[in-house]
C-alpha cells in the first residue's frame, strides 16, 4: 500500500504521529513527516500507516491499496 500526503491539507495536528509514532511524525516546520513517502509501505508498516490517516481530521493522508 501507498499513502499520498496532501501537504496542502495538513495542519500540523500531529494527530498521525501520536496514533502511529513509528510511521508518522512532524517536520521541522510543523507539518507532517512520513517515514515511506513516495514509496510502497512495508508490509509490517501497513497497519500502522493506515490507522495513522485514519485519524487525520482534515484527510491529509489518503491510503491507497491497490497500489
Ligand atoms: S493528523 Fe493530519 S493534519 Fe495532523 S499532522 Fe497528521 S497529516 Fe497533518
């Protein structure tokens, strides 16, 4: 699985980070990092990948299995 980060909708809640530490967390300017950007998730990883952008409130992350 992929997840797409909507850098445009971040708002910096740190929500992601605080469900999922080992995947995501925030950059120096407050915004999200993601540890598999632009690549294919980890299998071991998947699960906490997805229930990180499950709680986004504002949809920053889009999970994308089929890729
Ligand atoms: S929970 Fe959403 S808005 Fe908050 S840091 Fe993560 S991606 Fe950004």
């Amino acid at each position: 699985m992929y997840v797409e980060v909507d850098r445009g909708r971040c708002e910096g809640h740190g929500l992601c980070g605080e469900r999922a530490p080992t995947v995501y967390g925030l950059d120096d300017e407050g915004y999200v990092a993601f540890a598999y950007e632009g690549r294919r998730v980890p299998k071991d990883s998947e699960e906490a990948a997805a229930a990180g952008a499950g709680v986004c409130p504002v949809a920053a992350l889009l999970v994308r299995w089929d890729a």
